[in-house]
C-alpha cells in the first residue's frame, strides 16, 4: 500500500463491486467506463481515490454474460470474475462480491449502465467531510418508472419504515460506497434472505445520502416482474426486525377490544329494552371476513419468520461461491 506524506493525502483504494445477471449488452461498455478512470483519481475536495480491481459477480443469468465476464478478465488485470454456483439474488451476488473485495472503500453499482462511475468522488467527500461508513447515492432526478411502479415504490418505502422500523428506507440505493472492513463483515455474517441496506444499517449507524447528477436511462428493460418486486420487499421488511409480529399483536388486542365493545353494547340494548329483532346475518359475516383475514394474515407473517429462521438454522447459505462452471468438470470436453 502506497504511504502519504504528511503534506501528501493518502489513496484510497476502491473495489467496485457489479452483480451480473443479464448483463450481456451493457457489461463491457461499463466496465470499460469504469477502468477509464485516472490511476490517481482526485476528487473535488483534494482526497485522491484509485479503483483496484472490479468484481463481476455471475449470478447464473438467463443470457451469456458468462462469456463477457471471461473476456473482460482476460483483456484486463483489475476485473475479476466471482462464479456463484447458482441464481442467488442481487443483493447475495452483492454481498458476495464484497466478501471477495480487498479494497479501503467498496463501491456497489448495478449492471444496467445507469450509474455513473464519475460520481464516485461525491461519494468518498462526503464519506470524508461526514465521517460517514456507508454513503448513498441519491440522483438528482429517479429513473423514469410508470405511474404505477411509481406509487406502489412510495408506498412499498412508507410502509417499511412505518411497519419495519428499519429507518429511512427511502434513502436506499444500488449505487452505494461502504468502508471495506464494514461490507467485508456485512458479507460474512449475514443470514439467509437478508436485504443488504437493513444488514449494513444492523453495523453502522454512520450512514450519509449524497446528492448526484441525474441517473442516466438504463440501457435495457428492467429485469424484475411485480411478483419479484413483491418478494423483494416482503424480505425487506421480514429481515428489518421483529416490529411487525409486535403488530401483528397489536392487530389481535384491537380485534379483541372490539368485540368486548360490541358485546357491551349489545348488552346493554337489552337491559335498556331496545334489543333488535333477530338479524344481524350481513353483519355476522362482515365480521368473520375480518376477523378470519386479520388471523391469517398474522399467521401468514408469523410462518414467515420461522421460515427464515429454519433457513438460518438448517445452514441454507445466503451466496456460495464456485469455480468458473467453463473450467470444471462440466465444461468442454477435449
């Protein structure tokens, strides 16, 4: 590691870290992008930032981004493949990648083209100027959804925060800067199924948001469906914490209460002479509907909760990093 004199600031070595999915297209005009970037790189506020090495995590995508990570490593000493014997998810193939990082600094972005590297020293100032261990990037403008994906994303944040208790959650992003010994740790402890900005957040409570210029249009379609969408937010708010079996608490001493009121209200119609005619069948199942969903959706997110834990406790791991698939006993016969 390079030494700073005293009137020389030091360099600060970063790992960029990419999951590749379906990255065939837009892999190596990113990379190339990202290599691009000067030896001894300086920021707007005079710290001075070098990118080691970039980790393209495979995680057994449906197209041939296999064949361009290979090449990319071969044509350049600072990207390095990390092979995941199976489809694990952005945020394990994430993690994974951190775990094999070497860097001070870990800077995460997604495949699709749509951060932008040259962002990167707003990051590290005001990691620096904020004394901050995990940086956000927040764009100036969102990326264009529909309106739908739109409001179903607001709510999907408000409701995190409100049920969760997992903090701001609107501050998260894919385009992050995390200290390397903490994205290092966060990688090696984390269960299975854990939404990687509530584990970062479990380890740090130095976390800054840094504003950036407009997030460019993503060069291809946004791979996630609304059902994936739905799951990914359903571990976010199942691995922010306990709060919602508390809620889930708290629904059955509301539905509780209510049928003590109405019994007292019933009761007392009937000592006051004013009892109604028998009736009451609209009702009756009005509240069985209620009642019987509130009971199984609370059922719902307490099995939830134990299916995590069995996970945990059966050893499922959360990422499991193999040997290139193409030089192993799989791959092409001589």
């Amino acid at each position: 590691m390079e030494a700073a004199s005293p009137s020389t600031p030091r360099i600060h070595r970063v790992s960029v870290v990419i999951p590749v999915y379906r990255g065939e297209t837009t892999l190596e005009p990113l990379v190339t992008e990202v290599l691009d970037r000067p030896d001894d790189w300086t920021t707007p506020a005079g710290h001075r930032l070098r990118i080691d090495e970039v980790l393209l995590v495979w995680d057994r995508g449906p197209d041939r981004s296999d064949r361009v990570i290979r090449t990319l490593a071969a044509a350049h000493d600072r990207v390095r493949p990390v092979w995941l014997t199976r489809n694990f998810g952005q945020h394990a193939a994430t993690l994974a990648g951190m775990a094999s990082s070497g860097g001070d600094w870990v800077v995460t972005m997604d495949e699709d083209g749509q951060h932008d590297i040259a962002s990167l020293p707003l990051l590290l100032d005001a990691a620096m100027a904020q004394r901050a261990e995990i940086v956000y990037a927040r764009p100036a403008e969102e990326a264009h959804h529909n309106l739908f994906r739109r409001v179903t994303s607001r709510l999907a944040k408000w409701s995190v925060l409100l049920f969760a208790g997992s903090g701001d959650s609107t501050r998260y992003n894919s385009f992050r800067l995390v200290v390397g010994e903490i994205a290092r740790s966060v990688a090696a402890y984390a269960g299975s199924g854990v939404y990687l900005d509530v584990a970062l957040g479990w380890v740090s409570h130095a976390v800054a948001v840094c504003p950036v210029p407009q997030a460019r249009p993503a060069q291809r379609r946004s791979s996630y469906s609304f059902r994936s969408l739905l799951s990914h937010y359903w571990r976010m708010v199942i691995s922010s914490g306990t709060r919602a079996l508390r809620m889930v608490s708290v629904l059955g001493g509301a539905l509780a209460a209510i049928g003590v009121i109405m019994a007292i209200l019933l009761v007392t119609t009937v000592a006051i002479g004013f009892a109604p005619e028998v009736r009451g069948w609209a009702s009756t199942i009005v509240i069985l509907l209620v009642t019987s969903g509130a009971t199984m959706f609370s059922l719902g997110v307490i099995a939830e909760y134990l299916g995590a834990v069995v996970n945990m406790a059966m050893g499922k791991p959360l990422y499991l990093i193999g040997s290139d698939p193409e030089s192993g006993p799989l791959g092409p016969q001589p």
